[in-house]
C-alpha cells in the first residue's frame, strides 16, 4: 500500500481523469478528482490529509500554473500537499514558474505519459509527504 494513499486528479478532460482514476484505484490509492483549478482548491482546502495532486498544467479559468501558486502561498496547504504536473503543453515554461516547480520539487510528466512512470512518480511524491 501507497505511504500516502489519497490523489486528486485535476485535469478539465474527464477521460483523462477517469483513465487515470481507474490505474490509480487498481494501484491502492484513494482517488478523488476535481474538474478544474477552483474545484481542485475547494478540495483541498475542505481536506486535512495529506493529499498528492496530479496536476494539468492548460485548464480553463485556473490552470495548474495558479493552482500551484495557491498551494505555495498557504504554507498549510504546502506541508500536506505533493503536486506532480501533467502538461501536453511542448512549449518552455516561464522561469518564474520552473523555480517554483523546483522549489516544491514538482516533477513534470508529458502527455501521452506512461501509466508505470505516472504510478512511480505519484507514489514517490506520496512518499515526500509521509515523514
């Protein structure tokens, strides 16, 4: 079993999220999911466990890149919360942003990923989190 057993998933394409949702359950995790960057706050915000967010970078309205924002200025939610960024974006990514992946040690996965790497990389981030 997973150290951290609670993801949510944050993408706005609901079969991404239930394709994902699905590896993730058959791997022994607990998956909630949340449609865009609003609802993904209100989940985390209304949770006290330790949670890791797979996080899609290009949503409407709040996209990943504010999510993560909000999750680095509320130290509360920081301590508790591991975000692993999904993107099928190829473009480079604003320096402000990159230092506050490597900041949060925020490992990036390309789309189409690899349903292995995206289990190892969500568990290793549920590990982060379990001290």
């Amino acid at each position: 079993m997973p150290a951290v057993t609670r993801v949510l998933i944050v993408d706005d394409d609901e079969a991404i999220r239930e394709t994902v949702r699905f590896a993730l359950e058959d791997a022994g995790f607990s998956v909630d999911e949340a449609a865009d960057g609003l609802a993904a706050l209100r989940a985390l915000r209304g949770s006290r466990a330790p949670m890791v967010v797979l996080l899609d970078l290009m949503m409407p309205g709040l996209d990943g890149a504010g999510v993560l924002g909000s999750i680095a200025a509320d130290p509360t939610l920081a301590r508790r919360v591991a975000v692993v960024l999904i993107t099928a974006s190829s473009r480079t990514l604003p320096l402000a942003f990159a230092n506050l992946l490597t900041e949060l040690s925020v490992p990036v996965i390309s789309k189409p990923f690899d349903v292995d790497k995206l289990i190892a990389a969500v568990t290793h981030a549920g590990r982060r989190l379990a001290f």
